[in-house]
C-alpha cells in the first residue's frame, strides 16, 4: 500500500507539471503543501487554476491596509507690522507702557473673571466677549483689537479675534492685512473653520476674519450653523478668550443676532458724541445678556502727551447697574468735544 507521503508526493509532482509554483521548504510552507496535495483548502491560498497553463503564485492574500494618517492641519501664518500699528494707537508686545496699555488691564480683568469662572455667579459662555457700540464711529473696533493685544499679553490665556461686523469689516484692514475668507464662509460650509483662521507672530493671537460679504449674513449669523460654531468655540480651549468686533446696535440687525449667542459684551461709548438716549436704546436691545461693560471712550481726563489719547471711565455689573448708568451719565454729561474724533470705527 503505497504510503499518504508518497501519495502527497505524487501528487505535488503533478501540481508542479500542472504550472503551480510551490513555496521554498519550511516548517509551515511544508504544512501547507501537505494540504494543498491532500486536496484540502488553505486559507490565504489559491486552488490549482482551472488553466493548468497558467502560473500561480502561493502567497496570502493581502490584509486590509492602513489608512495614511492625514497631516494635521496648520492655519495661514501671518506677520503683522508691530511698529505700524502702534502709530495708530494700538498696544503691541513691544510697545512702551503707555495710559492705554494700562487702562486695557483695568478692563480686560473682570472680563477674564467671568470668562475663567473666577466671578461671583457664574456666566455661561463667559469666554465669548462681543465689543460693539450704538452708534458707529465711537471706537468699538479700536476697543476689540486693544483688548484682543492685552489678553494677548497674559500667560494664561491665549485670544481669538473675530471680525463680526460683517457689513463693514475693519480688523484686517487696521491691522494691515489683505481680505481673507472667513466667519461667513464657515457658516456658508464652504471651508472648515482652520482653513481660514490666521496665525499672528504674536504667539497667543489668532484671527478669523468676517469672510466674503453675503446678502443673507443677518440670516447666516441666525442660523444653527452659527450656534455649532459658538459652542464648538466656547468649549474647545479652556484657555481662549473669543473676541467678536460686532456691528453697531442701532445701525444693523446682525449685532442684536450675535448677542443672543454672547456670555458678555462690551458698550463703547463717544464722550464726546454719544446721547444718552441712544446708549439707553442700545442697552435695551441687548437685554438678554446678564453681564454688560460699558467703556467711556474719548473722556475728557486725557493727559496730552501720555499715550493714544484715548480715556475710558468704564462702568460693570449684572443687567444695567449702577456701572452702566454712571457710564451713560457721564457720556451724556460730557458734551461736544470737537477733538475727540475717532479714527476707527
């Protein structure tokens, strides 16, 4: 009776005239072999093919291939010209001390409070800072970029600069950039939010510009894609302060939009230029939000010859209080200064 090894023989001898090619010797190819000569299957390898002409190779099918990881994403890089913004009063890394620079610490520490939940009562979505004004010309976009670069400065806190006022945008322009897609283009979802956001060489500013101008930006800024946005932003760092240079509360509806979504905002007042009625109206359409700073731009206690020439009383508390009134007051108070023209809206 002839032996299963010379049968397993015999028959590997007919696979080799039948043009299969068999693996080198080894302990596990000779196992293999064996199975393939008793007729059984072997996972991973072909049978004989059905044209005995044809050349098969035994080699295990191949598993399934990673995927390429994808190379992390880098926002655009951007130089600002430190020096030349300082000549337009705005507080850089490099600049002197200066009244300005001292009078941003004064307002930015209750902001920080209630944004890191260091305050009395907490405030939700503390981080998110909208600055705007009820009318235009009264320094809004001045008070947003100084306090963007002031929180900048801190070693805890990194800050994000929205330009919000999508009907006239200003933040890039100031601050001498060329247009650049952004906020209304995330919401559009025609890019992703790291594709148009802008790193600075000052380490701890980025910005998002308000984007290409649409019809619908008041809708745009309504919709559910703005609320996604907001939170993603709120709750992604711990550490980033989120500052939105809005449109003016009486001159637009995208401001009263965007305030809905705010934890505080920021009221820069004319000394010289804005009525009592106007901040009064401007209060009331923003209601909803708990907390309200208002900055007294262009007072009156300028000392010539220290700093811009910007003075601000500011006033703080929960709804109107007593720092908003006083603030208003003194605004009202203040009269006409024909001096106190502001350069930015």
């Amino acid at each position: 009776m002839t032996s299963l090894i010379e049968q397993a023989a015999q028959r590997l001898e007919q696979l080799r005239q039948a043009g299969v090619v068999i693996p080198e010797p080894g302990e596990a190819q000779r196992d293999s072999s064996a199975a393939v000569a008793a007729g059984t299957p072997h996972a991973g390898y072909p049978q004989a093919p059905a044209n005995p002409g044809a050349p098969v190779r035994l080699t295990p099918e191949p598993g399934p291939q990673p995927a390429e990881a994808e190379a992390p994403f880098v926002s655009r890089r951007v130089d600002l010209n430190l020096e030349a913004i300082a000549v337009s009063g705005i507080i850089t890394p490099n600049s002197p001390r200066s009244r300005t620079a001292d009078q941003f610490r004064v307002i930015k520490r209750p902001l920080l409070a209630n944004a890191m939940g260091k305050s009395v009562a907490p405030v939700k979505r503390g981080n998110l800072i909208m600055v705007t004004s009820a009318m235009a010309g009264e320094g809004k976009s001045f008070t947003s970029i100084n306090l963007a670069m002031s929180i900048a400065a801190e070693l805890d806190h990194t800050v994000m600069l929205v330009d919000a006022d999508v009907a006239r945008p200003s933040v890039l322009r100031v601050l001498g950039l060329p247009p650049s897609p952004g906020l209304l283009d995330v919401l559009e979802q025609r890019v992703e939010i790291s594709d148009v956001l802008l790193r600075t060489n000052i380490d701890k500013l980025t910005i998002l510009p308000s984007g290409t101008p649409h019809l619908k930006a008041t809708e745009l800024l309504a919709s559910d894609a703005m609320d996604q946005l907001l939170q993603d932003m709120h709750s992604r760092y711990s550490d980033r302060i989120i500052i939105f240079d809005s449109p003016p509360l009486l001159l637009t509806t995208e401001s009263r939009v965007l305030a809905t979504h705010m934890g505080q905002i920021v009221v820069v007042v004319n000394a010289g230029r804005t009525l009592q009625s106007d901040v009064q109206q401007a209060l009331s359409a923003i209601e909803a939000c708990p907390v309200k700073m208002m900055v007294l731009n262009k007072s009156r206690q300028d000392v010539a010859g220290y700093g811009y020439g910007y003075g601000y009383g500011y006033g703080y508390g929960y709804g109107y209080g007593y720092g908003s009134q006083r603030s208003a007051d003194r605004a009202d108070a203040a009269g006409s200064d024909p001096a106190a023209d502001s350069r930015l809206s």
